[in-house]
C-alpha cells in the first residue's frame, strides 16, 4: 500500500514540474500587450507594444486612456509615451519595472492641458505559454510643466494580457 501512495505522490508531484512554462524575453522579439484596469476617476483602457532590446530589456510605446468621471471630479487622460523596461525572469515568473516619458493630455471642462509626463511603474507576469501570458502593472504619470497638474497625478493598476508577435 505504500509504495502505491508513493508512486502516486511521486506522479503527482513530476506532472507538476513539466507543466512549468519558462517565460523568456527574446532579443529582436515583438510583443503586443492589452490592458484594462482602474485609474483615478475609473475605468481605464490601454496597449502596449514591445520590442526586445535582449535578453532582460525590452523598449517600447504605450497609450492609456483615462475618461472623465465628473462625479470624483477627475479628468479624461490621454497618454501616449514610450518606455524601457528591464526584466526579472524566475521560472514562468517576470518582474519588470517601466521608466518612460510622453505626451499626456489631461482635460476637464474648466480646463485642457497637454503636457510632458514622465513616467514610472511596476509590474509581474505569468507565462501560460510562451506566447501568452497574463500580467498586473502600475503605473504612475508624473506632471512636471504645468502648475496644476504637478506630480504624480494619475496612478493606475491594470490588468494585462501579453502576445508574442514573432
């Protein structure tokens, strides 16, 4: 009777370990991500488009939209930047961080202003297969050339799915 339970511990136990997707990071590999989550006033909307730099960096563009909610007094965003963004893999794992910069536009109706935002954000993934996986990410937009947009004004957290392109 135990070595039945110890060969089905043992099965058990092995299926585990070859179902583990290795997520990687390919340097010339395209990647396409979208995004769905909650920002300051909402819903918010967004994509991505990734370029691998190598094995651990990737550079890219994102765009993020934000709409008005006139109830929490917040105002629609429109974010279009590019970034780079240096990888952790562990496994199936990815623990990546954004440093970007772009054009944001923020507007209500007292007021619409264009800017120049950098950016900053954090994020993980898991690989389902290697060319799927599911990620959550913050990001942070920092106003820095208007006084009433100054510092971080609209921070984010999005669901992501992520597709290799090639």
């Amino acid at each position: 009777m135990f070595k039945k339970i110890l060969f089905v511990i043992t099965t058990l136990l092995s299926t585990v370990v070859f179902a583990e997707v290795k997520f990687r990071i390919d340097e010339g590999g395209q990647y396409i991500q979208g995004a769905l989550g909650f920002g300051p006033g909402g819903i918010g909307l967004g994509g991505d488009y990734e370029l691998g730099l190598a094995n651990d960096v990737t550079w890219g563009g994102m765009l993020r939209f934000y709409p008005e909610n006139t109830s929490a007094s917040k105002s629609k965003v429109l974010h279009i930047g590019a970034f780079i963004r240096p990888h952790w893999v562990r496994g199936s794992w990815d623990f990546y961080t954004n440093m970007g910069a772009g054009i944001t536009t923020a507007s209500d109706p007292n007021r619409n202003e264009t800017m120049v935002t950098p950016t900053i954000g954090i994020g993980t993934s898991l690989a389902l297969t290697q060319s799927i996986s599911l990620s959550i990410e913050s990001l942070t937009v920092y106003g820095i050339t208007t006084d009433f947009y100054r510092g971080p004004f609209n921070t984010d957290y999005m669901f992501k799915m992520r597709f290799r392109l090639n």
